[in-house]
C-alpha cells in the first residue's frame, strides 16, 4: 500500500472519489435502507477522510479502488458488529461469517446490482422530477449539496430541503432495495432514461458557464447511462441510443468554448478539435441501438447528432436527413424547442422562406422561458437571407428576452455582426 | 543537509463539508506540492483524530489530545533543507495552510 505514484499518475484517477462514492451509497443503503442516510455518509466521509490524509502524505496506492473498498468494507463490518444485536440486519449478518458475507456485496456484480436497485429507487414517481435528479446525484453520484446547487443554479439551503424531503417520502413508502426489481425495470426504466437526459441536459446547456461542472454533469450522465445499458431487454436498445447521443455531444465539447469562456456555435466550431474516440464510440452504440421495437426521441436525437459529427464541414452536413429527424421527432414528442431546431434544419436544408414559414406556425406554442431562442432563430434566417435590419431587430428581442449571461453575450455578438453587414451593403 | 520536521495543526472538522471530489482534488494538490519538493521530500505520516494523554508523575490518562484548542496534529512530514529558513520557505506552499491550517517547523536533532 505504500507504493508512493506521482501526481500525474493521480490524474488517471479523475473522479475516482465521486465514482467509489455512488458504489458505497448503493451497497450501504441497501443494507441500512433510506432512513439511515446520516450513518451511511458518515461511513463514506470517514473512509474518504482516511484515504485523503494517507494519500496525501505517502501518495496513491497501486490499487486505490481496491484500497478504498477494503476500508470502507472494515468500517462496515465494525458498524454491523457494533449493531449484531438490533433486528433487522441480524439474520443477514449474523454469526460468525459476517467478513465473508461483507465480501459478497462488495463482489463486482453485486455492487453495480446495488447501484441499479439505487439508481430505479431515486427515480421513484413519487417524486417529482428535481427531486429526482437530486437524490440520483447525490446518492449514485456523491455530489455534496453545495455541488448540487451549483449544477442545478439552486441555493444549497434549497437542495438540502429537496433532498431531505425526497428522503422522507421514500422512507415512508418503506421500500426493500433487496426486493427482486425485474417488474420495476420495466415500469420505470423510462423515467430513469429522462433523470440521465435531464442530467445531460443540464451539463450540456451552458447556462451556468462554469464549464467545469458541465462537463461533471455530461460525464455522471454518460456514467450512468452505461450503469442502465447494462441491463438486457426490450428497452437496452433505446439506453444505447441515450449513451450514444451523450457520447456525440461530449466529443464537442473541447470546440463549443473559446479561450474567453465564450460560446462557440456548430457552424464555426474547429471540428479537428471533436473528440474521434467518443464519436466512435457513438457511432458503433447508435448502430446497437437500430434493433429496437420502436424509434425513440433518443435514437432520433443521436441520430442528427451523429449527422453533425460525421459531417466534414457546416455547409455539406446532410440537412436533409437532419430535417427529416427533426419532423419525426416533433411527432413522437411536442417538444417547442424541437420544433425550433426543425425550423432551423428545414432553413438550412430547403432555404430561409421555409424555415420562416415553419416559425410562423409554432409560434403560439413557445413559453416564454425558451422565447429568446425562438427570436434567434427568426433572426438567423433573416441573417441567411441577408435582410440584415430585420435580423438585427429580432436579435435584439432576443438579447432583451434571454436571462443568461452567456446568451447575451453570443447575441451581442451576432447584433454587431448584422451592423457590419449592414455597412457593408451600404 | 539537515532534516525539518512539519508538524501540521488542523481543525478537527475542517474537512466535514467535503464532498468526495472535493477530498480527491486535495490529494491532488499535496502530491502537486510534494512533487514540487523533489530531493527535499523525506517522509510523512498522517496521525489519526482521536488521542489519549498521559499526564506528569501521577501519569494521570485523559482522552482527547493534549493542547487545549480546536486544533490539533494531524499528522507530519520530515523533509530535508539546508536551514531552518529554507525549510520555512518550503512548508509555504502545503495546502493544508490555503484552509486554514497552520504548521510548525522544526529541526530535527542530530545525536
């Protein structure tokens, strides 16, 4: 254990902790159930504490995954001993072969179970969906609240709420992580697809402009996305779908922010710097995904995104076929701002009089939150034409209506944009 | 070249509200330091919290450590330097002092 390694060495590491702590959450609430949460983080912060002031003085061990595990198995096993005489653990772990029985949960199968049976109870109906994504990074994820908060641009106080009801329902609805799950795969395996999407989402949007935690974000959902594809059935092709989509959108991520923490659109992106390794991985997921009972919004949104990664430049991507995506996927699911990005494709594909067109008739359907981008696109199809006083017009609704920094930036942008043209013509 | 003893005062919940990723990022920035020490790094040891001391000629046992703050050692590095100044100078950049911990240096006795 004292093979000292060096720093770089450690960074082979990254997210070690987050990950070992999603594990140990799961094997222990399996055991200790909901309403022992306190006792549960105790036993992963101590474990955590201990690697911390070792490894901070005799450096990373050979094996930290293996180093964390054995440790936080002794401070499990002393906890059980101290409570041998309480009921409910008792016939589990009684008598004399409770090392041995420690071991089995912390067997390679039986943990990533454990941290399924997690994953399907955070993502319970009975709460509603923040609350969801909530306990899922904080259980599955070991995010602390002040994390949570940020990630989510909530106040720590709120998220300590959230989770402390969230918590509480479940304790009340009692329910056995130990209980055979194949009937609640089934029921609920597509709320667990939406939890890992809103993650994504929320990591993938750059509304907080901490790249930081996007990419924190992207890569727990990309985590757990591989955790749910795991699992055989009906509905595996359609977690293929969702990995692969993740795995598109991450591999753009080194090209979507300027040395000025700016955004950079798709259109003038350097597309040398995409990640090739995560768009391959994508792309031999999306062709796992194709053996599915029905097309879902996953498999058409990793569909277009997979058009974009294989397109060589902007203007020779396959509008087309994106555009074709995009009607589908207005189909299966109203979703306004899909209807946008269909608008957008239809412009791009066909010209702007039918992305205009497009605009025209969902116009009555955009809430307010997304209006900004509903004026952007008008005006980027004015740009295309170049009737650049209008753009500019609609631009500036756009910049009046948008909330975040970072958009208003990027439309501030495209408003000076419009005035050069505009000199230009003069 | 002489050996300095690093003798680090933390507080006893300094560390509560860390998350996981927090605690791996402050691994990283003591092999950072360390690796920045080269030669001079000699050894360590990491002290657990809990203590009992044993006090004057009645050896009379108490629990918990033997100053009377919130502080206490949490643990050691020996390094080795030229002075007492340059081993001052080197214990600048421990991060456990960015939290707020504190740590003395001493030169250790050579018989």
């Amino acid at each position: 254990m004292d093979t000292k390694l060096t720093y770089s060495d450690s960074k082979n590491i990254e997210h070690l902790f987050r990950q070992q702590s999603g594990k140990m959450f799961s094997i222990l609430i399996r055991l200790f159930g909901f309403d022992n949460s306190t006792l549960i983080e105790d036993i992963i912060q101590e474990t955590f504490l201990a690697a911390m002031k070792t490894w901070s003085v005799k450096g990373v061990p050979e094996q930290p995954e293996a180093w964390l595990m054995q440790v936080s198995k002794n401070k499990l096993i002393n906890e059980l001993k101290k409570r041998s005489n309480r009921t409910r653990l008792n016939e589990q772990f009684a008598g004399e072969k409770l090392e041995e029985k420690v071991d089995e949960l912390f067997l390679d199968k039986e943990i990533k179970d454990s941290q399924l049976r997690a994953l399907f109870a955070c993502c319970n109906p009975f709460l509603n969906k923040k609350e969801q994504i909530m306990l899922t990074l904080k259980i599955l994820s070991g995010f602390n609240n002040s994390e949570i908060a940020n990630a989510l641009l909530s106040s720590s106080d709120a998220v300590k709420k959230a989770i402390y009801r969230a918590k509480k329902s479940l304790q009340e609805q009692d329910i056995d992580l130990n209980a055979p799950f194949i009937h609640e795969i089934n029921d609920r395996i597509d709320t667990v697809h939406t939890i890992i999407y809103l993650i994504f989402n929320e990591g993938y949007k750059q509304t907080s402009g901490n790249s930081v935690i996007n990419k924190d974000l992207c890569f727990e959902a990309s985590r757990l996305a591989v955790l749910v594809s795991s699992i055989d059935g009906d509905h595996q092709p359609e977690s293929y779908a969702l990995l692969a989509l993740i795995y598109f959108s991450m591999a753009r991520f080194p090209a979507r922010i300027n040395a000025n923490g700016e955004m950079i659109e798709l259109e003038t992106q350097d597309r040398s710097l995409w990640n090739k390794e995560m768009i391959y991985a994508g792309t031999s997921l999306l062709a796992k995904s194709r053996n599915a009972k029905r097309i879902s919004a996953y498999h058409l949104e990793a569909t277009i995104s997979s058009i974009h990664c294989m397109a060589k430049s902007f203007e020779t991507t396959d509008w087309e076929s994106i555009t074709i995506c995009y009607q589908k996927l207005t189909a299966i699911d109203d979703n306004p701002i899909a209807q946008i990005n269909y608008a957008i494709a239809l412009s791009k594909w066909k010209d702007s009089e039918a992305g205009l067109k497009k605009l025209d008739e969902i116009e009555e359907s955009i809430s307010k939150p997304i209006k900004h981008l509903f004026y952007a696109a008008k005006a980027s199809m004015f740009y295309q034409n170049k009737t650049f006083e209008l753009a500019k017009s609609y631009y500036q609704v756009a910049y009046d209506l948008s909330k975040h920094e970072m958009d208003k930036k990027f439309i501030s942008k495209k408003i000076q944009m419009c005035d050069r043209e505009s000199l230009k013509m003069n | 070249m002489k050996k300095y003893m690093l003798i680090l005062f933390e507080e006893e919940n300094m560390y509560t509200d860390f998350s996981p990723e927090e605690m791996q990022k402050e691994i990283g920035e003591h092999m950072k330091w360390i690796e920045t020490l080269g030669d001079h790094y000699d050894s360590g040891e990491p002290l657990m919290p809990h203590a009992k001391s044993v006090k004057g000629k009645d050896k009379v046992v108490t629990d918990g450590p033997y100053i009377e703050s919130k502080e206490l050692v949490s643990g050691f590095y020996i390094l080795n330097a030229e002075s007492l100044d340059e081993a001052t100078e080197l214990s600048k950049g421990c991060p456990v002092l960015r939290l707020g911990g504190n740590i003395e240096v001493r030169e250790v006795m050579k018989m």
